[in-house]
C-alpha cells in the first residue's frame, strides 16, 4: 500500500534533517515522499535536492517541489497536488515520526478493510524547556473536542485523497490556525473514523520560528478570522447540533480574548468577549461561568475547555 508524506519546508536547512531521518526510518514501505520548498532563503532547497539524490528509489520516490506563495498552507496543498497515493500524510518539518506510524496507519487501513476514510493518533509535544506532554486525544464527540482541543492538528492523521479533495484543500489566504480550519471541513463531512491509541509521533514546539508564534496580540484580528470561516463552515453545512458547535466556538472567542488581557492587550478583546457572551445568554450555565472562565484564563489556568464541553450540549 503506498502512502504519500507531504512536507512544506520554509527555512529549515538547520533542523529539517531530523524529520527526513525519522521518514527514512520508517518500517513502511512504499512510501512517496512529496517535500515542497517554500522559497526558502537559506539552504532549504539544496538539502532537500541531496536528500533526494541519496534516498530516491523505487519504493521510497522522493519529489521535490517549490510553492512562491508564502503560506504553510498554499505550500501543503502544493505537495498535495503532487502526491499520487490513495492516503495521505501531511507532516511538518521540524518534527518526528516514530518508527512505525506509517506501518500502523497501513495495518489499520488494511484491517479496516478501507472502509474508513482518517486514521487518528497520539503524538507527544516537547517544549522548548525540554518538559514533555502529550497532546489531546479523543475518540469520541470529535467535532466538539476539534473545536476545542485541534484534536485534528497537521501531523496526527492520515487521510483520503478524495477525503481530502472533497473539503477543498487547505486555505492559503490563512497563515495560523489552517490546520484546525482544514481538519473542521473535512469534520463536517462527518468522515468515518479509525483510532490507534499510541504515541506515534513527536511534536517539537519551536517557539518564535512557529509560523503560529508565541503570541496572539500582533497579529489581531487574524485569529477571529480563521474562527469565523469555521462559523461559517458550520452554518452552511448539514450536521446535527450546529447550534452546540456555534457555541462552543463563541467560546473559543471568549478564550482569544483571554489570550489579549494575559498579554496586557484586553483592549483588543473586548468587543469580541462581550458579542461572545451577548451570544451564549441562552445557555444559562455559559453566562454563568463564561466570565469566570475568562478571568482563569487571563491568569493562565487551564482546563476550561474540557469543562465547557461538558456544560454547552
């Protein structure tokens, strides 16, 4: 069963060796590895051409791209275009994937009988401090805990192509969040979904050189945006409860704007906290503990989430 790896790369020269050992490594073959350049300034481009020219063969094919609009997005979907497997892995290149996460995505499709159309598993975050943790991880009211917990992040599934094709592909006019927007469309399809209950995967948190950053207040009003596409996205599509998920995304309006206050810029979030809870004044629990939540918020607590989606139903 072949399976593609797309990988964007934007300046990587220094640490985009560790991700291509770990594809290297993989148990699983065939595999297509689709590597696309996003006009990088650096020596991007020559390492991934030698990386080619070591490790191109018949069941490894290594191809090697670039994409001249500079997004991580526009820079995926460019790999996509490219890739020709049946399945799909989209990958970052500043991570790690452990040995066998291709080999348990094929066992499962396999066992599956195909009849799926994702495979979802863990991964592992290690932060700059070197501290450890492991990332969200849900089997069940998966488009709430998507909302919630971005259960459905770059590198933690492997899909369909035609899955994928149906949402449209990634949107390159965002440059954070594309991945929790992208894996809300392909939710709202209400995809048939298969889990592997295993860490397979290590997520390097790389602090300011994250096309996300550190913070939220420079780049305001880029995060409402991607928040009401996925608004959108779920008022025009045909799944049960949309008036839960709504809320639950008023809700993560509530927590960016947290996110502005603990920054020392509640300024730029409080016409966005007020319409929120203007909006959840019919869930009478949400009014009662939303502003409580903001304030935990602003002091860096955390576990709110899980609370709120117990509460908003």
């Amino acid at each position: 069963m072949l399976i593609s790896i797309v990988i964007p790369v934007y300046n990587r020269a220094h640490i985009v060796q560790r991700t291509l050992k770990s594809v290297v490594a993989q148990t699983h073959r065939p595999l297509q590895v689709v590597l696309v350049d996003n006009c990088s300034n650096d020596d991007t481009l020559s390492v991934l051409q030698d990386f080619k020219a070591k490790h191109n063969n018949p069941d490894f094919e290594v191809i090697v791209a670039q994409e001249t609009h500079h997004t991580a997005a526009a820079t995926r979907n460019k790999g996509f275009s490219l890739a020709t497997a049946r399945w799909v892995m989209f990958f970052d290149s500043d991570d790690e994937m452990h040995p066998t996460l291709a080999q348990k995505y094929a066992h499962t499709i396999e066992q599956n009988q195909e009849n799926i159309d994702m495979v979802l598993t863990r991964g592992e975050i290690v932060a700059l401090d070197g501290t450890r943790r492991n990332r969200p991880y849900f089997e069940n009211d998966l488009i709430a805990n998507h909302i919630l917990h971005c259960i459905f992040s770059t590198a933690h599934y492997i899909v369909r192509r035609s899955a994928f094709e149906a949402t449209g592909g990634w949107n390159k006019t965002i440059r954070g969040w594309d991945d929790w927007e992208v894996s809300m469309r392909l939710m709202l399809q209400q995809p048939r979904v298969a889990f592997i209950d295993e860490t397979l995967m290590t997520i390097y948190d790389s602090g300011a050189d994250s096309i996300t950053g550190t913070e939220f207040s420079s780049r305001h009003g880029e995060w409402e945006h991607v928040i009401d596409l996925m608004t959108q996205n779920v008022q025009n599509s045909h799944i049960d409860n949309k008036s839960r998920y709504l809320d639950l995304l008023d809700f993560r309006r509530i927590m960016l704007a947290a996110h502005y206050a603990r920054e020392g810029n509640e300024n730029l979030g409080k016409e966005l906290y007020h319409n929120a809870l203007q909006r959840l004044n019919h869930n009478w629990p949400a009014k009662l503990f939303m502003p409580l939540f903001y304030h935990w918020a602003k002091k860096g607590r955390r576990g709110m989430s899980r609370i709120a989606r117990l509460m908003i139903r």
